[in-house]
C-alpha cells in the first residue's frame, strides 16, 4: 500500500527574496565554517569550494551580467 503525503492546509509559503552576489558569497562561507565545525570529510568541503568556484564563474562571465542571484540563476 502506497502512502502519500499530503501538506497540512494551513502552511505558510516561505519568504523569497533577492540576494545580491556578495551576500550570496558571503552566506557560503558561513556554510562552509559550519559544515567544517561539523567535521565533514576535508573532500566534501572542498567539493563544495569547487562548485562555488564554478558559480562565480558563471555569475561574472560574460553571459550572466547580474549582480543579483535568484531562483532563476541557481535551477
């Protein structure tokens, strides 16, 4: 027998806003501090500094002139 789930009725939306790229940079550094203080593999996290490295890229090349990120830039 399959379950599904079904949200409660009364739930909220989440605020979404805007962020700019430095308070995009600056949220994954506190990632970063976090996951290191919960003492993930030193590969995780460089993973992770990798793929941050590659969205700067993206976010200041030539194609993504913004200074701004949202849902539409990270999906």
């Amino acid at each position: 027998m399959k379950m599904r789930f079904t949200p409660p009725k009364n739930t909220t939306r989440l605020f979404v806003r805007t962020l700019t790229l430095q308070e995009f940079y600056s949220l994954h550094d506190y990632f970063i501090r976090d996951k290191t203080l919960e003492g993930l593999a030193s590969r995780t996290i460089s993973d992770h500094k990798k793929h941050m490295k590659y969205f700067q890229t993206y976010a200041c090349g030539e194609y993504q002139p913004h200074d701004k990120v949202d849902k539409n830039n990270i999906f």
